[in-house]
C-alpha cells in the first residue's frame, strides 16, 4: 500500500524542522492549549515572491496596480489605510493561514458596475459579473495624451485613433505625477471631459456600451 508510505515521508519531512526557541510573538500569539508550528529558515530558505508585469514575451500585460495601505481612494487624505487582517494563522496555531479583506470597490486599479453611476441599473442588478469579459481583455492600443490637457474633443481628435480599435489605454500626465502612489487623493487629476468622451463614440469605434477604454488614475472624469 502506498498511503502508509506517504504518511511515513511526510512524516519524516515535517520532523525534520525545529520550532523557534521563542516562535511566539506579539503580532503572533500562541493561542493556549496549541502547539507552536513556527519554524526557523534556513539560510537557503531565501524566498522572495516574485511579481511580474509581463507573460508569455509580451503577449500579457499586467497593469493593475498593488494594493497598499497607502494607495489613493476617492476624497480621501489619509489613503486606503489597513485593508487586509489574518485573522487565523499557522504561527499562532490555525492549520492554515486565511486572511480577511475590506476596502472600497474602486479602489485601485477597477472597472465600473453599471449600475455604480445609474440607480435603475443597480436596482435591476447589473454588477461588474454581468460585464463581458471578452471586451474587457485583449489586444489594446496605448495613446500618449498631450501633457497639458485633459481628454477633452480637441486632445481625442488629436490622438488619431485608427478605426477598427477597440480597446484603449490613455497614458497622461497622471501617470508623470504618479498618483496612484500618493497617500491623499489629489482632486486636480486628468480625466475625461463631456465632449472628449462623446467625440470617441461619435468618431471611432470605441463605444461606452461594449467597448473599453482606461485611464490611469482612480477616475475618469474629470
């Protein structure tokens, strides 16, 4: 039989660490009446996670931004604050590490619900899962705008947005003040104004109905 074997390995693997001399500490106490499961690192243990932003030699992107406690949210000057908690951990006895989140849904990088801006939407339940993911992911054209300007009609016809694009990245001067890496929410930001938004739906084929665009910055308009 192969379980008893596997049982008797897995064992012998776990064995094979020593607990801290003192594993407790006052981030992580020992709940009383558990054993201390924390264990030392070995020199070779040296891991670091690995985060990238690019998959398969440039084929994906990812461009959304990492959540920190002092990332922007909306009116805000204090930013996201503690936004993640551990509420069971191995090293103060729990079997596994399991974590609790709570933050605003547009914080960060996000895409809008229907129904976040239109109440008859909300009412019907129109949520981000009836969005289609088909539109939401694929190839996506990366326009530099005019620094000194926000998306209004004049900057999008300046753009020369070819036809047949569906998706569009528009990189701005949010992105040379980087402002999704300041704590308070700086209200001065580029976004889209009436007439810029209606020039593209009116001019090329990105349509606010089963199209995308994105802007870098915890807003589209202005």
């Amino acid at each position: 039989m192969t379980f008893p074997s596997l049982f008797l390995a897995f064992f012998l693997l776990t064995s094979s660490f020593s607990p801290l001399a003192a594993g407790s500490s006052a981030a992580y106490p020992i709940i009383p009446g558990t054993v201390d499961t924390s264990v030392s690192a070995a020199p070779s243990d040296d891991l670091i996670p690995v985060r990238r932003e690019v998959y398969d030699d440039g084929k994906l992107f990812d461009i959304t931004h990492r959540y920190t406690s002092d990332m922007p949210v909306w009116e805000s000057d204090d930013g996201l604050g503690q936004f993640l908690w551990l509420p069971k951990s191995m090293k103060n006895g729990s079997l596994a590490n399991n974590s609790e989140m709570k933050l605003p849904t547009h914080t960060g990088t996000h895409v809008d619900a229907p129904g976040h801006v239109f109440d008859h939407y909300f009412d019907a339940g129109f949520d981000v899962d009836t969005l289609d993911l088909e539109v939401l992911n694929g190839p996506a054209l990366l326009v530099d705008v005019p620094r000194d300007t926000n998306l209004t009609a004049e900057a999008m016809k300046s753009l020369n947005i070819p036809q047949g694009v569906r998706r569009v990245l528009f990189r701005t001067l949010n992105t040379d003040r980087k402002l999704m890496f300041k704590k308070q929410f700086d209200t001065s930001y580029v976004g889209f104004t009436k007439d810029g938004a209606q020039w593209l739906v009116d001019n090329t084929d990105i349509k606010f109905v089963g199209k995308l665009l994105g802007l870098n910055n915890t807003s589209i308009g202005p």
